[in-house]
C-alpha cells in the first residue's frame, strides 16, 4: 500500500484550520476557571491568539498561492496548483512535476528540499 500524499496548499490550510479548533478548545477549556479571573482571561488571551496565528496562516496562504503555477493534473484533467519542484494534484492525488530530470522518478517530497544532496 502506497503513501497518502497531500497537496502542499491542503497540509497548509489544513494546519490553519487546526489552529482555529485549538483556539476556540484553550478558549473553552478557560471556562473551567471561572473561579479564577487571572486564569480564565489567560486562556481567553491564549485562545485568541491561536485564532490570529490562523488568521496570519490563512492570509500567508493566500498571498503564496498567488504565486503557484497553475497546471492541467494528467490524471483527471482538472486545474491544480503546484508549489515547489514537486507536489500532488489537489483532486485526485497524482503526484505532479515541473522538472524534466524528474520525471518516472518515484514521487518524494524531499525533492523541494534546497538541499541539493538527494541520491538520484
């Protein structure tokens, strides 16, 4: 069974979308110190900023994805974005390149490396 790849702009959102969960669950879990004034707005403060950081990831995203190359995936001719040397279609999985020395070679995410020490 092969490895699940996912597009770099999916793992991207992804996490910024984590990081909303975790906000609002720290916010939540500051309820449970109602007792304690100092306490509950430090989770609240906590919370508000995983929120941000999102808002900042999202934005980031956003402004990189304006920059990707925009490619017709070969698989299931849908249009897709590509970040770096390698990556995978956003729809259907298939592992995607830019780079002629690449191609037929097995699919790794190390080849976006700036480290040129990769064993052809």
């Amino acid at each position: 069974m092969g490895v699940k790849y996912s597009s770099k702009i999916n793992k991207i959102r992804t996490f910024a979308l984590s990081l909303i969960f975790i906000g609002f669950f720290v916010m939540y879990a500051g309820i449970f110190f109602r007792t304690s004034p100092i306490v509950m707005t430090l989770f609240m403060i906590l919370g508000l900023l995983f929120i941000i950081a999102s808002t900042v990831v999202y934005f980031w995203i956003g402004m990189l994805s304006t920059k990707t190359v925009q490619v017709v995936c070969p698989s299931c001719n849908k249009v897709t974005k590509m970040l770096g040397r390698v990556d995978v279609c956003m729809y259907c999985n298939e592992p995607l390149t830019l780079d002629p020395t690449l191609e037929g070679k097995e699919f790794d995410e190390k080849y976006n490396r700036k480290t040129r020490n990769i064993k052809s």
